[in-house]
C-alpha cells in the first residue's frame, strides 16, 4: 500500500520524540529546525520538505536509539528512499539521499567547516566514510541535486538547539502536500 503524508505525520507523532543522536534535541525538534530554516531563507517546496524529512530514516530502523554510540552506521540516508520514493520526487529524495555526502563534501573542501560539527556528528562522519577525497568531492558536486544536498546539510548542522521556536509539524504539512508528485 502507497504511503501517506499523513503516515509520515503519524510516524513523527509516534516516534519523533526520541532524542536525535547525542544531540540537546529531539528527532522532531531537528527536523522541524531545519525546515523552518529553510523556509525562513524562501527556499523551494522540495528543499523544505527535504529538510523536514532527511531525517525519516532514523525513525523507521529496529537498531535502537543512537546506533552511532556503539559504532554503526544506520545508513538513514538510504532507508527512507524506498518510502519516499513513492510520494516524492527526485527534488525532495535526492538531497535526503545526497546529505550524508554532503558531509564527507564540505569537510573536504573547507577545514573550518570540520572544525563546527558537534561531538556526534564528528563520530558519524568517521563510520560514514570520512572526509572525501579532492577527486570524490568533486565526483559529489557534479551530481544533480547535490547543490540542494550541501544546503539541506548546512541547514542540519545548525538545527540543534534546544528550545528554539519553529511552526509546528501541521505548518509543514503544506509543504508535503505541494511537493507530492
């Protein structure tokens, strides 16, 4: 049976309240962040949905809370895809696939950039593959949507704080709605 939006509010009713990571903020409190930074800077309904669900694959894998603290990759990147597939166009799943990428990409061309990742992020990136190579970032940046990818990932890295104010999940439902295919 094809997925609803409405299955994916009610996966991030269900399950959104688990901590994101070793982060200060819920799975919820992370993707709503993002989206609302997205939003806030006028970018497309695809971006901001990407951003409200790069995330998703967290929410539907059985390894527990923070597998990265024992030292596995969750491939969440990748999990989500088949689900959002159905719903979504490559506008919306690319960049979700593409965000860890843009990690291992933006450690690669820029050291600051390392230099701000969080403790856990820092950790994840190690059983992501580590930083690209000068020949892999630029294999990643030519990619259809990895522009989008590297902004989505931008965005990622800073929602993470506690108690910041954003809409509400139903604020972004709109969003969900236009970007179906």
């Amino acid at each position: 049976m094809k997925p609803t939006p409405e299955d994916i509010i009610h996966l991030f009713h269900e399950k959104g309240s688990q901590l994101y990571g070793s982060e200060a903020v819920s799975q919820l409190e992370h993707a709503l962040q993002c989206a609302t930074l997205a939003e806030t800077e006028g970018k497309s309904k695809e971006l901001i949905t990407a951003c409200l669900l790069h995330d998703v694959g967290h929410l539907i894998h059985n390894l527990g809370e923070n597998p990265a603290t024992r030292g596995i990759d969750d491939h969440h990147e990748h999990r989500a895809i088949p689900l959002l597939r159905q719903l979504f166009g490559p506008g919306v799943t690319e960049p979700i696939r593409l965000h860890v990428a843009a990690k291992r990409y933006l450690c690669s061309i820029n050291t600051e950039y390392w230099e701000s990742l969080s403790p856990a992020s820092k950790r994840s990136l190690e059983l992501q593959g580590g930083i690209f190579s000068p020949q892999e970032a630029d294999a990643f940046i030519n990619q259809p949507h990895a522009q989008d990818a590297v902004q989505l990932r931008i965005y990622d890295d800073l929602a993470k704080l506690p108690n910041f104010q954003t809409p509400n999940l139903n604020h972004f439902t709109q969003y969900l709605t236009t970007a179906l295919k």
